[in-house]
C-alpha cells in the first residue's frame, strides 16, 4: 500500500512540476528577446534580420535557443526532484 502511495505522491509532484514548468517555460520564452534586445541597444535585430544579414540571425537565434533548452533542463530537473521527492 505504501508504494502504491508513493508512486501517486510522485504522479502529483511531477504533474504540478510540469504545470510551473511549462507556465515558466512560456514566459521566460517570450522575455528571451526583450532581453536579448536590451543587451544590445545599438542594432536593431528585426531590421538587420530583414535586410539579410545572417550573422545576425544566426547569433541571435543560437543565444535564444540556447536560453531555452537550458530553461528546459532546469525544468527537466525540477520535475525528476518532484518525482524523487515522492518515491521517498
């Protein structure tokens, strides 16, 4: 019976870690760009983008999705932590 209760405590946790995580994940992906705007104050990266300047485009897109897939692997992490909390 305990580890039946175990394994539903873990299915709890880690459902309700990813609810945050994808709340989290939404936002701070939406915030990326405004924040990675600011860095850079000087160079406007739609208009450069839009006159086809790809180093732009490459190094704006790989700091961006760098940003989200480390977001993810917190995520991820906090996620395994609710499952590990419940199992135990």
């Amino acid at each position: 019976m305990d580890t039946l209760v175990n394994i539903l405590w873990a299915l709890v946790f880690s459902l309700l870690g990813a609810i945050i995580g994808i709340f989290i994940f939404i936002k701070s992906a939406s915030k990326l760009p405004q924040f990675f705007d600011r860095l850079t104050p000087n160079i406007d990266e739609g208009k450069e983008i839009a006159r086809g300047n790809t180093a732009v485009s490459d190094y704006y897109g790989k700091v961006v999705g760098a940003s989200i897939i480390g977001i993810s692997l917190i995520i991820a992490a906090a996620v395994l932590g609710g499952i590990i909390a419940g199992l135990h």
